[in-house]
C-alpha cells in the first residue's frame, strides 16, 4: 500500500509513534506493573498538540488512553499504540462520517469544489477527474473561477488530460452565470458528474463568499437536489487554521465533505481529525501528490495507522 505521510529526501524523519515511545512512554517493565503514569500522558498531550490534533480532541485522547491504562489494558507498547490508534479511528468514524463519494439516483451528479488560494483545489478536481473518467463516466468541468485567467486555463488543461468536457467563461465574467452555464450543458448532454471550480477565496473576504453563496443557488435552480456535494479543500499543512476556514465555509454553503491535501509534506496530520470532530464533517479525500494518481478515498483505520508509524 502506498504510504500516506511520504517524506521525499528525508528517510531519517521519525515517525509520531517513534516521538511517543521515546518521551511518553515508561519502559515496558514499568508499564507491566503499574500501567502509564501521570507525567507520560503529559507529555502524550504535548505531542499530540504538536501534531495539529487541537485541543479537545487530544484530551478525549489522552483520556482515553488513561482509561484503558487504569483497567490494566495498556501493559506493553503495541497495547499502548493500539489504543491511540482506536482512538483516532473511533473519532473519524463518529457522527457524519461516511467517506464515500454522494452520487445522484437520477441524472448528472453535481460537485461543487470550494477554498482559498493555494489549497490544491483546481489540481484536487483534476485529480477527481480522471479517476472518475477511469471508473468509465463521463465528466464535464466548469470553471467558475473567473478571477484568474490563470485558473481557466489550467482546469481546461486538467479536462483535456482527463479526456472531459469543458465549460468556462472569460476572465472577469460572472462566476455564477459559469456554474449555471455548466450545469445546464452537463444536464442537456447527459452528463454523468459535472465538477464546478470556484475562486480560490480568502474566507475572511465577505464579498466573495456572498458570491459563492449566489454560485449554489443557481446550481440549485438548474437541477433541483444539486450540489450533490459542497467539498471543501483544506491544506494539510495550515494547522489549526483549517478549522477557522471550515467554519467560515460551512456558514456560507452546506459543506458536505473534506478534502484534505498535501500531507505528503506534514506529518502534522491530525488536523484531519481535528476538522473532522469540530465541524462534523466527513472527510471524503486525501490528497498526497501531485500526479493524477495521488488521491485517495478516505480509510479511517488506514489513516489511523499511518498517522502514527508514518
């Protein structure tokens, strides 16, 4: 299997795991007599912190793990890393969590893709794209990023490598009138998923999210039931930061998954967690390159372990 937290030129990177042993962890003859004391679940709290998991979901966590330490379940180190990661994996499958991609029952599936400026959106739907095409559907894009002739041109260039068709009006035209224009040809064609691009906006930028705002009513309008899905791209390597933009996001369009990329550069990747718990969003993709092929549907248990042995 291809490993989630890749570190390209650095070999030597320790993995979240190898950090707990060294410092959060007594020896495993101390763990057999007495279980995990106090000041190993301390510095547990630290790294978790460290790695972007926040703080409530690193307490449950932390608590957790005493939980089953106090019960005499947490004897060893494999007992102690199993108990991390069934925590992790408990936490990413409660509430909304179901990973899958939302198709429609009857004609084209509409998926609205949304974030700001340099989370991967545009290369996340080139991505979506061509694994879509090789499951053998048909796929239209509409870029409905007008702000940058820059964003046209590259979804184009991602619908011909893909082999999909392509929507897109002029720079500086109405984003808006874009999305209605694709949804409308992807209706009128038979269509099986139309993927609509939106600008790379800041979420402190009001203007622009009543815009995105305008963008899902007149999908709505078209084909009533659509967006099918609202994804929102966060960048892996923001932090915390990625909980403040979802929040934002979800308050102007009903946010119905996570795309969560390049964790192939972090391995603070328990921002995944974090977002996923505040927001009760499920997280549907990861991405981990820059090929066409790195993106992968969302395994909780998957992740889980390679959260921490790397």
């Amino acid at each position: 299997m291809e490993r989630l937290f890749r570190r390209e030129g650095d070999t030597k990177k320790r993995s979240l795991w190898d950090r707990i042993k060294d410092v959060a962890m007594m020896d495993v003859a101390v763990l057999a007599r007495g279980g995990v004391d106090a000041g190993s679940l301390e510095k547990l709290e630290e790294l978790l912190l460290e790695a972007d998991f926040g703080v409530p979901t690193t307490l449950r966590l932390v608590a957790e793990v005493e939980r089953r330490a106090e019960r005499g379940q947490v004897k060893s180190q494999p007992e102690f890393l199993a108990a991390l990661q069934e925590g992790i994996e408990s936490a990413l499958r409660a509430g909304n969590s179901e990973p899958t991609l939302r198709l429609a029952r009857e004609g084209p599936t509409v998926v609205l893709v949304l974030g700001v400026n340099g989370a991967g959106k545009t290369t996340f739907i080139g991505k979506l794209s061509t694994a879509l095409r090789r499951q053998g559907k048909s796929v239209l894009l509409g870029a409905a990023d007008t702000f940058r002739a820059g964003a046209i041109d590259q979804l184009r260039l991602w619908a011909s490598r893909a082999d999909a068709r392509f929507v897109g009006g002029h720079p500086g035209s109405d984003p808006a009138s874009v999305a209605y224009e694709a949804v409308d040809a992807g209706v009128k064609q038979g269509t099986d998923v139309i993927i609509v691009d939106t600008a790379g906006r800041l979420h402190t930028s009001g203007g622009l999210m009543e815009e995105l705002k305008k963008i899902d009513r007149v999908i709505r309008k078209r084909l009533p039931g659509a967006p099918h899905e609202s994804l929102l791209v966060l960048d892996g390597t923001i932090g915390q930061n990625a909980i403040s933009q979802a929040r934002t996001f979800s308050a102007a369009v009903p946010v119905t998954g996570l795309v969560v990329t390049k964790l192939d550069g972090t391995a603070k990747g328990g921002v995944v967690v974090a977002v996923h718990e505040a927001l009760d969003i499920p997280v549907k993709f990861l991405g981990t390159g820059e090929s066409a092929a790195d993106l992968r549907g969302f395994d909780p248990a998957a992740f889980s372990r390679e959260l921490l042995e790397g």
